[in-house]
C-alpha cells in the first residue's frame, strides 16, 4: 500500500467518524436548544 492510500484511507475513517458523530450529537443539540427556550419561557 502507498503512502496517499493510506492517507485517504485515514482521511475517510475520520469523515466517517465525524459525520456519524455529527448525526449522533445534532438530535441531542436541539434538544437542549429546545429545552432552553422552554426554560426562558417560563
């Protein structure tokens, strides 16, 4: 295996990392983004 295989076989585990990460944490985020507002509401 070269060099730049290796680098972009990294590079795409990382995307994949963080993407999953992303979907992962996005409902969590707006959730308490949610519950804040109620928060201030009341």
């Amino acid at each position: 295996m070269t060099t730049v295989e290796q680098y972009w076989q990294k590079k795409g585990l990382t995307c994949i990392y963080l993407s999953r990460t992303l979907l992962f944490s996005a409902p969590y985020a707006d959730f308490y983004k949610k519950n804040n507002l109620l928060e201030k509401k009341l």
